[in-house]
C-alpha cells in the first residue's frame, strides 16, 4: 500500500516528461524570450532612421562570435515557436492520432536544424 502512496505523489512528474508537455513549455519559454527581445530590435531600428553613425558603430559590435551565437539562439526560438505554433493550429484543426508526439519531435529537429544552417551562413 505504500509504494501506490508514493507512486500517485509523483505521478504529476511523469505527465511532465511527456515531449508534448516539454514542447508546451518551449512554446512558452520561446515566445516570452521573443517578447524581451523585440523592445531591443525596435530600439536597434529606431537607430537606424535617428543616428546612422551610432547604427553602424551598433552593427560592428554584431560581427563578434558572442552575438553569432546569440543570433543563433534567436533564430532557434522564431524556428521554435513558429513550429510550436503551427503544432497547436494542428491540434485545434486536425483530426490528431498518437504519432503528435513524432511531429513535435521532428517540429523541433526542424527548428534546430533551421537555426543551425542560419549561423553556418553568418559564421
């Protein structure tokens, strides 16, 4: 009788490892990091038609292998999020069977894949 105490105390933690859960999360946590970084794409943009010169300074900073990874990480969660999204359009219209595990798995090797060939390209 104890083992089954112990097992439906933790069985929350085992729903929480399913990839469809973990996709969730990453739609979440991608969308939000998109979010936080729009105010600083707008500011970058506003230079752009206010002080050229402080744009061109700004744009040198970006040839550095830290903002290429960055651009990476930023490609990566547009890629995340655009899949995650379309996966929940899917979700909504679409008659869905069990393989909606597989196609979050292959939506997020996609959006992997997608980032990685973006910074080859920059690198």
């Amino acid at each position: 009788m104890g083992g089954d105490i112990r097992m439906s105390r933790f069985a929350h933690i085992k729903g929480r490892a399913h990839p469809l859960w973990i996709a969730y999360i990453l739609h979440r946590i991608s969308g939000l990091a998109l979010a936080l970084f729009l105010p600083l794409h707008f500011w970058v943009l506003a230079m752009a038609m206010t002080d050229p010169s402080k744009l061109d300074a700004f744009l040198g900073m970006t040839e550095s292998v830290v903002v290429k990874v960055a651009e990476f990480g930023l490609v990566f969660l547009l890629a995340v999020h655009m899949f995650g999204g379309l996966r929940l359009m899917a979700m909504e219209w679409l008659p869905w069977s069990p393989p909606q595990k597989t196609l979050a798995a292959t939506a997020a090797a996609a959006s992997f894949l997608i980032a990685t060939l973006f910074f080859l390209k920059a690198v």
